[in-house]
C-alpha cells in the first residue's frame, strides 16, 4: 500500500502498472529503465487525482450506459487494421475487453462530472473577445501559425522546483529517445490540453506566454524544445505543423480569442476545482518513497 485516498487503496501494483505503461509505450530500441523518483512521485499524483474525480463522479450520481461505452470501445477498435490486430493490442496491454471496458467508463464518468461541473459554469462574451483583440492586436493579423503540442509540469507546494525540473528533464530524454510525447502528456501534463495529449491546436504568434512564444516561433515541425521555465512551471513544445496565413477574417480572428480565452478560463477553474476536491478528501500518502 503506497496511499489512502478516501476509503480506497493505492497500491505499489497500481503504480507499477502505470510505468509499466509508460515503459511499454516506448519505440523499440529505447532503454527500459526504472521510472525516476520524480516520475514516480508524477504518477501516484495523477492516480491520487484520478480516483479522487472518479469518487466524487459516483457520489454525484454520475452514469454511464452501456451503449455509451459499446460506442467508445468502436470507435478504438475502428483504429486497428483488423480485429486481429486490436486483440493482439489488448494482449499485450494485459487488459481484457472487460476490463478495457471498465477503463471506458471510469473516462466517460470523469468526463461528464468535468463537464457539469467545471466546462458549464465558463462563459467568454462578444466583449471579453472584444477586449482581448484590441489589447493584442497581433492575434488578428495574419502571419504565421503553428499546430503544437505541450506538456506542464507545474511547481506547488505539493511539487517543488527541482522535482518538477527533474520530471521535465526526464520527460524530454524519453521523448528525445523515441517516446510518443502525446502519451506522456496525458499522462504527466498539468495542462487543459492533457486529455487531448498536449495538442493545442493552431497557435498565432503572440497567443502564449512571452518564453513559450519565442521558443514555438523558432522550432522546425517535428522538432522538440528543450525544457523551458515560467511563472507556471516547466514546459516542452513540440510543432506538428506550420502555415502562414496570408488573410485573417474577423471570425477566424475572433475564434481563435474565444478559444485562448476559454481555456485560460477552463484552466483556473479546473484548478480551483481539484484543489477543494483535496482539501474535502483524506490523502494519506503511506510510503513517501
């Protein structure tokens, strides 16, 4: 037993099982080495989390129907080139569609909670857009743009600097050695964009903090940024894509302020969210190594 997260156990099994994971989503060729401390200490936060969405999405009375699950389970098994190829995914994952089902509907619970609760309660009006525009004008001129991705590893109290550097660092070897970096950012990323595996969509210069701008405006696609530290934390940019735009219409303009805006928005208020989900809850952590 490693934590206590309510009236549920943590065990040394379930984060062996998450770096596990981690280590299998590695190329072939790419050292297995032991997790460090500091993704150790990642991962049993993000479990900590994670049963603590999932408990408070049951005690809300949160549903989920089998059809929604059938549905999802489709859409992954649609991935694969055959039914053959999805079973023998599953085999090496050691998951059972059963189990691969539970896994389903534990996101899809987590999901709808996120959403009543934290999604439905943000609102950016005409004005707020508006604002924005006229405060930064050089989010409606056309120019360049890229398609990025990104991982946060945030500093707090419960995660000082030089354990969110050392993840970071750590992070970047895997990535740099073959690792899928959409993988790790759901599972390691502080960032709104975790779920979707770090991808924030088009980017216009200007849009992102002032480190992270010069950074993402510099790297080549594919290209991987070195670690990179803010007032938020420590950071990696990867670029998928690059375009200019030679015009800009007002829509598009005011799409893409609305979209920053709101997930700058999304961001805090997820935050303020699982912060007093912790402070209701008993976290004991048994093994602090």
């Amino acid at each position: 037993m490693i934590a206590i997260v309510n009236d549920e156990v943590i065990t040394e099994a379930d984060v062996a099982s998450q770096a596990q994971a981690l280590l299998d989503d590695q190329e072939a060729g790419t050292p297995s080495e032991t997790l460090s401390p500091e993704m150790q200490h990642a991962a049993l936060r993000r479990l900590i989390e994670q049963r603590l969405i999932l408990q408070e999405a049951k005690r809300s009375g949160i549903s989920v129907s089998g059809d929604q699950v059938l549905e999802h389970l489709k859409e992954i098994r649609d991935r694969f080139e055959s039914e053959e190829a999805f079973r023998a995914s599953l085999a090496e994952s050691g998951l059972s569609e059963e189990q691969l089902k539970g896994n389903l509907r534990d996101q899809l619970m987590t999901r709808q909670l996120i959403d009543r609760e934290v999604r439905s309660a943000i609102q950016v009006s005409p004005q707020e857009v508006a604002r924005a525009i006229a405060e930064h004008p050089e989010l409606a001129r056309s120019g360049d743009r890229v398609r990025a991705s990104h991982i946060l590893i945030r500093v707090s109290p419960n995660a000082s600097e030089e354990k969110a550097r050392g993840l970071v660092e750590d992070l970047h070897r895997q990535v740099s050695a073959g690792a899928d970096f959409s993988t790790l950012a759901k599972r390691y990323s502080e960032d709104p964009h975790r779920e979707e595996g770090g991808a924030m969509g088009w980017v216009a210069q200007g849009e992102l903090l002032p480190e992270l701008d010069a950074v993402l405006f510099s790297l080549r696609v594919g290209e991987l940024s070195l670690p990179i530290q803010t007032r938020l934390g420590f950071h990696l940019l990867k670029v998928e894509e690059r375009r200019h735009a030679s015009s800009l219409t007002v829509l598009e303009a005011n799409r893409a302020v609305y979209q920053q805006l709101y997930q700058q928005k999304f961001q805090q208020a997820f935050t303020r969210w699982l912060e007093a989900l912790k402070r209701r809850a008993y976290i004991e952590i048994v093994d602090p190594s």
